[in-house]
C-alpha cells in the first residue's frame, strides 16, 4: 500500500466495511537520521487488550522492547541459519518466508542487555515464530525462552518482558515555570532515553 498523500493515519476496512487494520506511524532511523514510515498494525493485536479494557480494566501489557524487522530465509542462510532450520522454519509457516530480527533496543528495558542488534529470533518458548504478532503476544509473559541466531551460532537465552502501565502521567514538578515528568514510553523509544529515567 503506498500513502502518497499527507496522512495521519487511520482504519483500514474491507469491502464490508470491517476494519481490518490501523494505519499508523511508526518512528524508525533511516541512514542514521530520525524518520517515520506508516505501516498497518492488524486489527486483530487488539484482542490483547480489548478483553479488560470492556471489563473496566487497567490492562496488563508487557514489551519485548525492541524494534524489529524482518530477514528472508535466504539472506537468514547468509547469517549462519541451518539448512535443518531453515527447512522448520519453511514447514511451520509456508506464507512468510522470512525470521524476525532485532533491529534497534530500547533503552532502559531488559532486552537492552540480553539481546544484540542483528539477533535473528528462531523460536520463543520452542514454538517457530516468523510473525511480529506471534512476538508481541509471547511478549505478553513476564519470562520468554528464546532461540536466537547471533554471529551463525544458535544460542537460548531467557528474556524478562518490559512492563507497560500505560496509566498516564504519576508524578509531575512545577519549577519556574516548567512542567517536568517522566518521559512516556513512546517518546523515550523514539528518543532513545531509558523511559524510567525521569
């Protein structure tokens, strides 16, 4: 889907007029310097939150806390995969001939210090993962085993998920004239500062 116009984001609907996905900006870096490209987020993820939200809920979500991309089965091959892995990856998902990668850390969540940019995740808790959606909700428990490719060696490492409250603003200071808190989430990613760093 190509967004030539001036866009904000929005819904994407079928010719039912159920939505199928949002439309929504993404900030990422591009040779070094800051960008932001649109991508749509399946309509489904909200399946994750929706439950508690209907409920009255706070709900309880957690982060893998990094960004990610994909890499094709080929060019995973040129990192060191396995042609056994290569062949499970292929038979357990024959639509997406491709494996998740690490392309950038947050700062200040866990996977700053298991993971490395260019980490090619095989498999989280033994099960084959080649969506970023299988990712986000494995995402969703406190520990995560995984499989990664790192330097053409396959290692397993146990992940701590990153808590999200998504609660808003808890504490603020007024002085001369400033209004001084805690970056959100969003804004600490994009900015690269630990999110608790105040």
């Amino acid at each position: 889907l190509n967004d030539t116009a001036p866009s904000s984001g929005g819904v994407l609907a079928d010719e039912t007029g159920s939505v199928r996905a949002f439309w929504t900006s993404y900030p990422t870096r591009q040779d070094g310097e800051r960008a932001s490209l649109f991508r749509g987020i399946p309509a489904s993820i909200l399946d994750i939150v929706l439950p508690d939200l209907v409920a009255g809920r706070q709900p309880q979500y957690r982060t893998f806390g990094a960004e990610l991309s994909t890499v094709n089965i080929a060019d995973a091959r040129d990192l060191g995969l396995s042609e056994l892995r290569a062949q499970a990856i292929e038979q357990a998902d024959d639509v997406h001939r491709h494996v998740i990668s690490i392309s950038r850390l947050y700062a200040g969540v866990p996977a700053q210090d298991t993971l490395e940019e260019g980490d090619v995740i095989l498999s989280i808790d033994d099960e084959i993962v080649t969506t970023f959606e299988q990712v986000e909700r494995a995402s969703l428990r406190e520990s995560i085993a995984l499989m990664i490719l790192r330097d053409g060696e396959e290692i397993s490492l146990t992940l701590n998920t990153h808590p999200l409250e998504g609660g808003g603003i808890e504490r603020a200071v007024t002085w001369a004239g400033v209004l001084l808190h805690e970056p959100h989430f969003d804004l600490a990613v994009l900015k690269e500062i630990p999110h608790d760093s105040g």
